[in-house]
C-alpha cells in the first residue's frame, strides 16, 4: 500500500485495498441490456447502482471506496467532515462519503494490497431480517441519489423495480430473497408518502432502524 501511494499522483485522495474474500463484480449483457451494470469495476451508474470493487485483477481508478478498507489522505478526512445518520446499517455510508470526494480527486484500489474482511450481513438471516435490508437499501440510495443532482431519482425507482422482481422470483426457491423483495417494495411505499409529509428522507430512514 505505501509502495502503491508512493507512486500515484499528487491529486490522489484514497486508496483501497483490495478485499479478495468477497465476489468480485459481474456483469452480463442481460444486466446491462436492463441499464443495472456496466463492464468495469468501480463506476456509479446514473441510477445510483455502484459496481464492486473486490478482487479486481489489477490496478483500478474507482469512483467509489470502501469504508472499511481505505487509506485516505489526512487532510481529505478533515476537510470533508462526514455526517452520521442514526441507522441500524448503515449500507450507503461508504459511497455516499468517497463518490463525492471522487468527483474532484482521484480514487484507486490497489491490486496487490490484499486483505479478507468479516462479512456480517449473511448473519441471522430471518425473515424480518431480510425484510429490514431490503427496505433500507432502498431508503439509503434513495438518500445518496438526492445527494447528487447529477444521479437520476426515477432511475433508482426504475432499477429497484427490476430488482424488485428479480428477488420474488428468487424467492420461489429462497424465501430471504422474497422477503428482501418485500422491503423493497415497502421502501418504495414509505418513499412515495414522504412527498405527502413533512418530513425529510433522514428522518425517514432513522425512524425505520
């Protein structure tokens, strides 16, 4: 990792390591066909969606970084305070924090600074469980899209629906996936009402923790 900052520019503001014990991204042209994915690793779609950035292969310029595992210049962490939203998971937090920080410096993930993380959201499956993800994913990207003006709220709704559909049919032989479907669905129902309310995305997403 220090070898790699060492050679990176001086408009660079974090580097990621590079997490081999996760899935690294896949895309396939049914994916794209439907406007969910693109090719390289590390991009923001204007939907909102972001591509992994586990396991590349090589050196990568990123969009996005993980919370977990980056190494950020000291002066870009003090000058971009980062706002804390009182959530149970916090599933966003990482590419709401780094996309905008993308936009005027350069991001990486290092390919050979390796490291395996614990992954904790394949704990306590239950149905109520899946259920909550579903619906908070939803609430979270919605929150990082209204962010970002130059990110599309319509094509969140129009991807979550597609995503929407593909856990109900998953969930014909993977009751999680269903019930995920169904926080999905019910994210999308608080998000239309809050248009009819006072109140704000924040306060919507900590009330549903």
């Amino acid at each position: 990792m220090i070898n790699y900052w060492n050679c990176v520019g001086q408009d660079t503001a974090g580097v990621g390591f590079n997490i081999v014990n996760q899935p690294p991204h896949s895309h396939t042209w049914l994916k794209g066909l439907f406007g969910v994915s693109v090719f390289e690793p590390g991009k923001v779609l204007k939907c909102g969606r972001n591509t992994s950035i586990c396991n590349v292969n090589q050196n990568i310029k990123t969009e996005w970084l993980n919370g977990g595992g980056t190494v950020w210049l000291q002066s870009i962490l003090q000058e971009n305070p980062h706002t804390e939203i009182n959530s149970r998971w916090a599933v966003f937090e990482d590419l709401i924090f780094s996309y905008q920080i993308g936009k005027n410096y350069s991001l990486y993930v290092c390919h050979e600074s390796q490291i395996e993380i614990d992954d904790n959201t394949k704990e306590k499956e239950s149905i109520s469980m899946n259920f909550y993800r579903g619906k908070t994913q939803f609430l979270w990207k919605l929150y990082f899209i209204k962010k970002n003006l130059n990110l599309s709220s319509i094509l969140h709704y129009y991807s979550e629906l597609i995503h929407l559909i593909h856990h109900l049919f998953k969930g014909i032989t993977d009751y999680n996936k269903f019930f995920w479907g169904l926080g999905i669905a019910y994210g999308m129902f608080l998000s239309l009402r809050l248009y009819l309310s006072k109140k704000t995305l924040t306060n919507l997403i900590e009330e549903n923790t």
